[in-house]
C-alpha cells in the first residue's frame, strides 16, 4: 500500500479501529479475530484498511496463511496496551464515583475536630471506600465557611457556638464537649479530680491568638463567675499553647478532646460547672454536586 502525504490534518481513529487492529495482532488471524469479535471477515477487512488509510501506513503484512506485524504495526500495538488499560481504569472510576465508591473530597476542619472524632470518622470510611481520594486543609471556622460556599471544600467541621450560616447550608452535629484546665504537673490544682471554672481566677490564661469566638465564650464563662480572665500568653498552634503550659506561663482551658493529644506530663482537669458548651458540626452547601460527599456524610456519626 502506497502511503499517501496526511498532511497536519487531525487523525481520528476509532476504538473499533484500535480493538479490531489489538485482537487480529494478538491473535494473527482474521479468521478467528472475526469469531472472537462476533462479526464477519469482510467487515475486519474494511476496518483495517480505513485504520491503514487514516495512519498513511500498513500495520499488517497479509499472506494466504498468516497476518505479521509491519515496523509501523508493532509501533501502534506497543502505543495502544496503554490506551485501553486507561480505558478501564476510567470507566472502573466512572462507575465508582456513580455507586459512591471512587472519586475524591475536599475537606476541611478546626483543631477541636482533628483532635475529636475526626480520625476514627476517616479511618472508617477509608477501610470501606479504598479508591477515594480524601484532601484535607485544616482553617479557622470563617475561613472554611469561606471555602464551603466557594466550592473549594466540599463539607466542612468547625467550631460551632451560635453559628450562623448562610441559607443554602447545611450542617450536622457531630459533637458537645465540656471544659477541662490543662495545667503543669506541679501545679497546685493538678491532682485535683475536678475543679470550677471560678478556681482558675487568679491564674494566667493562654488562648488561641486566631480564637476569637471560642475566647469570647471562655470570657463570658467567667464574667458569669464575676471575673475577668488575665490573658498574658496568645499562641496560634495547639503545641505552643501547650509548650507555654509546661514552662509555667499559664493554664489552658480547652474542650475535653484536648485529652487526645500529646500532653507532654501536663494535667488535665475536667471543670464540673460548666455544661458542654463547645459543638464540633459538619457543614455542607445543600447543592453540592460531588457524588461521593452523601455516602461521606452517612458515616459522619453524632456522639
């Protein structure tokens, strides 16, 4: 076959054109490519012969007894494996994340939600949802109210005392924790079992320096206790405010959760007069168009 100038024309090839042209190259015989693809001879025939003129090039030598490879023919057969594996890894991913079983999601969370029942939530739904990719970006609650109604996030776990959200929100309640003062070990309420909240007025409180919701709730809790707390340390990272705790330079008083971190010997101290006050909730936008994000929430489980 004479080859012809193509030109910088496109070249559309089929995938009939490619599964015809894989199976006979496999096989080595029209004949039985024909019965394997449930069609006729002449048919296979035509279809390598349009692939042949759409390439410019012969991918088949024919005789009466065989069918071999040209150099151009085993260059498209080593080109083509990839192609097809692709295929079926698209169509595989395709009907996962129909089914709920692939694709990804983009979530965010505050620090009381990595240190609560954040982790067990993903490790639950990981061992049952292998092929799904989870993106996770830790930000304040504003910031991921932000992103939620952006698009950039797709369910968000923040920081929820009297929370307002837009319209087009919605959330679900993870979690309700009390109060607890993380103190040094030589501190004088350490081996306390529980303490109240007016026993902390004397001392020097570490907060949060981005906190400013959660560090007005602990200032009202003590002005209904008829004090003003003395601020004299603002950290941005947990470990800081913790660090700052062992060297002496205040108490923290932080949600329950606190008590899965690494407390460096520190002790905590539950603070028995204050109600659970701090809620951990899961917010999403109620249009949201990923696939995977209803069968995420189911596993998102109230305690």
């Amino acid at each position: 076959m004479a080859t012809e100038e193509r030109g910088t024309a496109p070249v559309n090839l089929t995938l009939r054109q490619l599964k015809v042209f894989k199976t006979i190259a496999k096989v080595g015989s029209y004949r039985k490519s024909a019965k394997m693809l449930n069609t006729s001879q002449p048919a296979l025939t035509k279809t390598i012969q349009s692939l042949e003129y759409t390439l410019g090039v012969e991918v088949f030598r024919r005789n009466t007894r065989s069918v071999t490879l040209t150099s151009a023919g085993l260059e498209l057969l080593g080109r083509i494996e990839g192609i097809f594996e692709q295929l079926d890894q698209t169509v595989d991913s395709v009907r996962d994340v129909s089914s709920g079983r692939g694709g990804s999601i983009n979530l965010t969370y505050v620090d009381f939600a990595i240190l609560g029942t954040l982790p067990d939530t993903l490790a639950r739904y990981r061992r049952y949802n292998p092929r799904i990719k989870i993106n996770v970006q830790f930000a304040s609650t504003a910031d991921q109210i932000a992103l939620v109604k952006s698009g950039k996030a797709d369910l968000g776990f923040v920081m929820d005392i009297d929370l307002k959200l837009p319209s087009s929100f919605c959330r679900k309640h993870v979690v309700q924790e009390g109060l607890v003062a993380v103190v040094p070990p030589k501190h004088r309420l350490a081996e306390r079992e529980t303490i109240e909240l007016a026993e902390l007025e004397l001392e020097s409180f570490i907060m949060g320096d981005t906190w400013s919701r959660y560090n007005e709730l602990i200032r009202d809790l003590c002005i209904e206790r008829n004090f003003m707390p003395q601020v004299t340390h603002k950290a941005f990272l947990r470990d800081e405010m913790l660090a700052f705790v062992m060297a002496g330079l205040g108490v923290l008083v932080y949600p329950k959760c606190i008590c899965n971190a690494g407390l460096l010997g520190l002790k905590v101290v539950p603070i028995t007069d204050v109600p659970p006050v701090v809620r951990t909730t899961a917010i999403w936008r109620a249009d949201a168009k990923n696939p995977v994000l209803p069968s995420f929430l189911r596993e998102v489980k109230p305690m």
